[in-house]
C-alpha cells in the first residue's frame, strides 16, 4: 500500500541553520515529502532556532548540563520525550555539535542522519575543512551518514566532492563546501521520504 503522508522530521542544531533552511526550502518547494515537526538546540541564542521560529515551527532550546561533548542523560531524555511527542520518525543532525549517546541512539535506532563537512572517513570531529588543508588535500567534501555511538563513523549514505583551490582559506574551503551540503542533505532526505510515495 501506497503512504503518501510526509516523513516527520525532528532537527537538532548547534549553530547558524544554514543546513536546515536548505531543507526546509526544499520541503516548501516540494522537493521532499516530509514535515519539519520539531527544531532543537543545545545553544539558545542558535541561529537555527530563529530561522524555525520564523518558519512558524515549534523551536526548544534545550539545556545541555555540565558536559561539553554530550548531552546530559536527563537533558538527552528530554529531546527523546521531545521528539516522540512530535511524532518524529527521522532525525536530523543540522550542525549539532554534540555527540549522541544512548538515549537518543537507542530511541531512533538507524534513524538519525548527520551532515559532515568532509569526505568521511577522512577529516572526522571538528573543522575539518582546516583539517583538510593542513592535511594538503586536493579535494574533500561532505558526506551524510547514519549517526552511531562514534565520532562520524556510521555508515556513509552519500558524498559530494568539493576541490580545494589555490589561495583557499579555512573560511573559502567551508563556504564552498556549504554550498554543496545545501544540496546533498536535501537530496538525501529527499530519497529516503521518497519510497514513501509508493
Ligand atoms: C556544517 O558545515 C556541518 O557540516 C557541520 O556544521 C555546520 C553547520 O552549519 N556539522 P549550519 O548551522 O547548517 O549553517
């Protein structure tokens, strides 16, 4: 049987929103048969939450803990609770800067996808587009995986190759390898909506 309802998108964001504007473009384009249901953010004053807010969608900052790299247990649970209450059946790391851990993993098992700027397995963690260019590469990109318990190691669902050029700065290399994330993860979640439509 055909499910022509909308993939129910909970996004989770650390920074600026650019990733998640793109999508939320291409859903208000018809480009992608799903719903933003929910945005969450470990930073309040994020970016992200604005450009949801400004969507008209239910946006939450929520509090972190003590930690730097994770959530705290309660603060993890609470994006869970969060998350199930919007009925949410993908998750979407848009720029989230934190690791996950069990309670989210264990709630959306191979349902969390996050966008990387580099062509994993190369350049995992942070700024890897200056990892790159110390690195002395001639080319990287960005790659959308399944999350897991480990620091950009799910499995890759797709890439896309962005050249390093001459005179590049960290800031040069990461603006264009932004501008083929906006297109990929769009594109990613794009497919796996699709089997939705029959
Ligand atoms: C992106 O470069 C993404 O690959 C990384 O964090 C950045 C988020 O940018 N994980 P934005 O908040 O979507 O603009």
């Amino acid at each position: 049987m055909q499910n022509l309802a909308p993939l129910k998108l909970g996004v989770l964001g650390s920074g600026k929103g650019s990733n998640f504007v793109a999508i939320a473009q291409a859903i208000q384009a018809g480009k992608i048969n799903a719903q933003v249901q929910i945005v969450l953010s470990d930073v309040e004053d994020a970016g992200i939450l604005e450009h949801a807010r400004a969507l008209g969608l239910r946006a939450e900052f929520i509090a972190p803990g003590r930690f730097r790299t994770k959530l705290e247990p309660q603060a993890e649970e609470r994006v869970v609770e969060l998350l199930r209450e919007a009925g949410v059946e993908l998750v979407v790391l848009a720029g989230y800067m934190r690791m996950i851990k069990a309670p989210l993993l264990e709630a959306f098992p191979s349902r969390i996808i996050n966008i990387h700027p580099s062509l994993l397995p190369r350049f995992p963690g942070l700024e890897s587009w200056k990892q790159a260019l110390e690195a002395g590469a001639c080319t990287t990109g960005c790659t959308v995986h399944y999350v897991d318990g480990g620091m950009d190691t799910g499995p890759v669902i797709a890439q896309s190759e962005v050249p390093v050029l001459p005179g590049d700065t960290a800031a040069t290399l990461h603006a264009r390898i932004q501008v083929a994330e906006h297109a990929l993860f769009p594109e990613v979640i794009a497919k796996l909506a699709a089997p939705r439509r029959g």
